[in-house]
C-alpha cells in the first residue's frame, strides 16, 4: 500500500510539472515597443542594424555587409516570470567558426537585474538550427518583476525575433536609455571575436561596468580608418570616441597609418570641440614573443600611434587620449589564435577600458 501511495504521488508532481510546462506562451515580436527598446545604435529606425540604408554604397561592401551583424545590440524588458523563451531566425547559415562557438557567433544572452542594480547572468538553453531557440529559467517565487537585458549575437544578424512568457505573466520593453553612449570604432576584437557567447565581448562587458549605452561599429577586418566610415561615426554624439583600429592597418605604411588617425581625430573634434577621443594601442599577438615578424607588426603599429598623439597633442588638440598596450596587459593565455581574445582576455580588455574611461567620463580630466 505505501508504494501504491508513493508512486501515485510521484504521478501527480509529474503531472504537475508537465502542466507548467505545458502552458501557452504569449509571444512579444517586432513592434514598435520592441524597436524602441533596442539599444546600441546610432540611428533610429534602422532595424537590428549598425549603419543606415544610406551607407550602402558608400561604404565597402564587407563594412556594409558586417553592419548587417548585431554586435553590441540589446533589448531591456522587465517581467514577472520564472521562464523566459526566445526565437529568432539568423540571417546567415554560418552559426559559428573553427575558434569561436555557436553561443558567441549565433547566439543572444540574458541577465537579469538584481537588488543592488547588478546585471547577473542567466543560462538558457538553446537549439541552434534555421530558428534558433533559447529557454531561461530563473528563481521568482514571489512572481516580482524583475528587469532584464538581452544581448543579440556577435557575428550574425537575426530577423522574426519574439520573446515568450507563459500566458499568466505581465511582460513590457523598456525604452532604450537616453543617457550618452559610449562609441567604439573597431575591428573583429571590438566585435566580439572571440568570446564564447555575447555577453563576454568586452565591450558588453563594459557597458555593464560602466552603466552606460554602448554603440559598436565594430566590423570584422575591417576596422581601416576609412574617410566614408569616420564620416558615419562622426554623425553620433557620444560621451567618448574609442577608436581602437590598429589591428586593421597592419597592412599600411607608416605615412597611411598616421595620416588615417589624424584625419579620424582631426574629423571628430570639428564637430565636437569637446567631446573625449580614446587612441587605443595593439594589444599585441601571442605568438609575437616567439616570432619576431609578428611582433614587428604590432611594435611599428604602436609607435606610429604614439607619435601620431603627440603630433595632435602639439597641434592643440585636446582631449584626446591613450590606452597602451601595457595598460591592456593581454598575455600568452588570454588569445584564442594569437589575435582574438579569449573570455579573459576580454575581460582584461573590459578592465583596462573601464579605469581609463572612467578617469576620462568621471573625473573630466582634460588633456
């Protein structure tokens, strides 16, 4: 008798779980509520998109085509429930690459806001296939409404997105902030390659430090200093200019690499008289301290920056600022290939930007 009455209790919690599983979900898709919570761009109405439809044409087609990507993209919403599904279909086949994983090329990432403010991550689990899957559980007995933020994938783009709640829950997006962002202009580095999954790029992880927007022009190999680029990135009004580039213009001589970062510099303050400019180094190659040519790559790229700043700090410019290899302090273990970061070689990126930012965008230092 006591085992008819345990396996028949055993039956009802089973059939208790299904049925909470089993609820209907209601689906939030692309709305203008959606839209207007997406954050990280420096246009409105451009979709999941890093440049306007007005840059086609204009800019190479690998920057254009990269642009398609959703790095540094992310959404805001607040909800009550425990689960938390998303759906999106990728707009290329290619979900991931020999040194970086499905979950950073492809994927999205969650976090969730706890009492003191702090962004804490969320696992899901995920199906990837022409529509890719995501579904977070979390702890919310007391069915409070908690706010989130979803980072989009790093090397892909997306279309069809919706998030799903069961039926019974309250779910709204919250407007993206209005603050000023923070604006990289980089190569596959500052992208995000390569980082195991969206939320570990560096400047993710930066935005979540400093608390601030982030915009990511980023664009994989292609990160040049183009006159037609810098014209976009100077159409955006941010807190700081980071152009972190260096490791694009490994190809171009001395006079192309200088001329590049001043023309850049010299673009920006013209229209921004103030407004901070960070010089960002190379942050080197693993490899370089066992081959010479490719340290060679690096050493000449950084000592043309450097004298390229002191020639903008001569001619009067100011406000523009450093961050040195040394500050970046990336070693052997922190590259996946020798080039790209691992997760903590991100994180030391993150580290370093975060102390030079916020001596720049806290203290007001003025050089």
């Amino acid at each position: 008798m006591k085992t008819t009455r345990t396996s028949f209790a055993v039956l009802i919690c089973i059939l208790l779980v299904n049925a909470s599983w089993a609820q209907e979900i209601k689906w939030f898709g692309e709305s203008p509520a959606m839209m207007a919570a997406v954050e990280g761009r420096g246009w409105d109405d451009i979709g999941f998109n890093r440049l306007p439809a007005s840059s086609e044409g204009i800019v190479r087609d690998p920057v254009w085509t990269l642009s398609r990507q959703t790095a540094g993209l992310s959404l805001h919403f607040t909800t009550d429930s425990p689960e938390i599904q998303v759906s999106y279909t990728p707009t290329s086949s290619r979900l991931e690459m020999p040194h970086m994983p499905a979950t950073g090329v492809s994927g999205v990432d969650l976090y969730v806001k706890d009492a003191s403010g702090k962004l804490l991550w969320v696992r899901g689990n995920y199906q990837f296939a022409e529509k890719i899957t995501y579904k977070f559980q979390l702890d919310n007995d007391a069915g409070s409404s908690k706010e989130f933020q979803l980072f989009l994938p790093l090397y892909n783009g997306l279309s069809e997105l919706q998030i799903g709640i069961p039926d019974d829950k309250a779910f709204a997006f919250i407007p993206k902030r209005t603050e000023k962002p923070i604006l990289v202009y980089g190569t596959s580095i500052a992208q995000g390659a390569c980082a195991s999954r969206a939320g570990m790029a560096w400047a993710n992880i930066l935005s979540r430090e400093m608390n601030l927007p982030m915009i990511n022009l980023a664009f994989s190999g292609n990160g040049r200093m183009e006159e037609e680029v810098i014209e976009y990135v100077s159409q955006i009004d941010p807190a700081v200019f980071v152009l972190d580039c260096l490791p694009n213009l490994g190809s171009f001589s001395e006079s192309e690499v200088k001329n590049k970062l001043i023309y850049a510099v010299n673009t920006l303050r013209s229209k921004y008289p103030t407004t901070p400019i960070l010089l960002t180094e190379h942050a080197g190659y693993s490899d370089g301290l066992v081959y010479e040519p490719r340290a060679e790559i690096y050493e000449n790229l950084n000592n043309w920056l450097q004298q390229s700043f002191l020639e903008l700090r001569k001619g009067g410019i100011t406000n523009v600022f450093m961050l040195t290899k040394d500050e970046l302090d990336l070693g052997t273990d922190d590259f996946v290939d020798g080039t790209h970061p691992t997760d903590l070689g991100m994180a030391k990126y993150a580290s370093a930007y975060a102390k030079k930012l916020k001596e720049i965008v806290e203290n007001g230092n003025q050089y």
